[in-house]
C-alpha cells in the first residue's frame, strides 16, 4: 500500500492544479504546435518596452504596461486595457489598431537591428528532437503578425524546421479562439488528439484546450497554474531536457517511484521486476 501512494504521489510530483495528463505523450501524435511569444522567443519584456515607447511617441506619458499586461493578448485589446487603465486619450486619426501597428513595428526593427536573437533554452535541439528522432511535423502558431514571425525565424535560423508558420495575420479571429490551431491541424492533416501544443500564455492555452489538443506549458511568468485549464502534461520553464522527459514512459515513471522509495527504506535493490498498482 505504501508503495501504492509513493507511486501515485511521484507520478503527480510536477502536478499543479490544471488537469496534467501523466501518459506517454507522445503515443499517437503526428504534429507539435509552438507559439512564438514567450514559448520560442522570450519577448515578453520586449513587447513591455515596446508599448511604453509607442505611448511616449504617441504624448500619453510614462503609462503603466506591467500592471496589466497579459502575454498573448491581441495587441488592440491591450491597447484597449491600457487606455482604460492610465485613462489616456487617443491622437486624432489614430486609433486601437494604429497604436497595435506601431507596436509590431518596434518588434519588428529590434528583430531586424539585432545582431543576435536568443531563443528559449533547449528549443531548438528538442525541436530537432521531435521531427528527426520522431517524425512529428511542427508549426509555428502565433498571434503575432507574419512580419515578425518571418522575421524571427529568418533571424534566428530555424525557418527549415517548421513545416507550417500560421500567424495572427492569417486567421479572423486569434487566440484564445481555436481557429488557428485548427487551421493549421488541418493543413498538416492531423487530428486535433493527435497533436501537442506548446504554449506559455494563458489565452494559448485556452485555446488549445477548445482545439481538443494535449499541451505543455512554458511556464516563465507568475501566472498562477491553477488559471490554466486542459489536458496539460505538465509545466516546464523552458526545453532543456524536455527529450528525455516526454520520452519516459508511464510504466517508467512509476518505476522511477518504486526505486525512490527503496533507497528511502534503504533498500538498494533494483526496481526493475516490481509491478507497480493499475490504480491512480
């Protein structure tokens, strides 16, 4: 019984409150789905950055982004919110999407003027991972408009791993709508169960659970886990080592409980013939 509940506990050991699914999760998938902002791209500070400049250009002041900012949000919403929060008015002739154009553009020359661009760590030896070790195909599904995403895959030298780049630009309606995650299932051709979505925010996060799509999340900010709801298998702060955590099997988890529980007794045997309990 003892040996029961270790395992149970250490199955669930990286469980928050969403609803992680501890499977082998990569059994039955076809394609893997990365957002761009704060997933791939660690850009969140710059896009705070960037709309505290587009606020000083536009005569609002030294407003304040980081009390509301939400990553992932369309940028005309936080526009929206932003206006509403430092209760500023908007120039003549310019509006929400004026202020959101502008925005992307900052985005957009920081990438062009970069001389190097950084990554999330571990991301692009997993990605390889993933479509060479396991022949999964990958898109690259963002709210960001095509310019910056182009860009940024040009810039960083990983446009030849995406089989598909789905962008903001592309779709009516962005996240957290499903459309453009099933959008791009079906232009890959892969059933929606069959698919695993890497995500950081929460409206990414959303909208893959509408898709009916399995998730990681990339958990780099302060959001509480209990916000995030699906079928999620668990909440990393970047890839490093991600291979070699979703590779490991359920049988193989449980095993891992069982040898940590004999060295806790002190028992140094190897746990190799011990069945651990059908009941989690």
């Amino acid at each position: 019984m003892a040996i029961h509940y270790l395992i149970k506990y250490y199955l669930k050991k990286d469980r928050g409150p969403a609803n992680i699914r501890h499977k082998d999760i990569l059994k039955g998938k076809k394609a893997a789905f990365f957002d761009l902002d704060g997933t791939v791209w660690d850009s969140d500070l710059l896009w705070i950055e960037a709309l505290e400049k587009v606020a000083r250009e536009n005569g609002f002041g030294e407003i304040d982004v980081r009390s509301t900012y939400l990553p992932g949000t369309e940028l005309i919403k936080t526009w929206k919110v932003l206006q509403a929060y430092n209760e500023f008015k908007l120039p003549a002739k310019k509006d929400h999407r004026v202020l959101a154009t502008e925005t992307e553009t900052k985005i957009l020359n920081h990438i062009n003027n970069s001389e190097h661009v950084d990554l999330i760590e571990g991301f692009l030896s997993f990605a390889i991972f993933l479509k060479e070790d396991k022949g999964l195909k990958l898109a690259l599904v963002t709210n960001s408009g095509k310019e910056i995403a182009e860009a940024l895959v040009q810039k960083t030298m990983v446009a030849y791993l995406f089989d598909l780049i789905l962008t903001g630009s592309d779709v009516a309606k962005k996240k957290p709508s499903p459309r453009i995650f099933l959008k791009a299932a079906g232009k890959l051709r892969a059933s929606p169960k069959n698919v695993l979505v890497f995500e950081d925010s929460l409206s990414g996060s959303k909208a893959a659970e509408k898709a009916g799509m399995d998730q990681i999340i990339i958990w780099r900010t302060d959001i509480p886990q209990v916000e995030y709801h699906g079928n999620i298998y668990g909440f990393y702060p970047d890839f490093e080592d991600l291979d070699k955590i979703i590779s490991t099997t359920h049988r193989e988890r449980a095993l891992e409980g069982v040898t940590l529980l004999h060295k806790i007794q002190g028992n140094t045997e190897p746990a190799e013939n011990e069945q651990p309990s059908q009941e989690m």
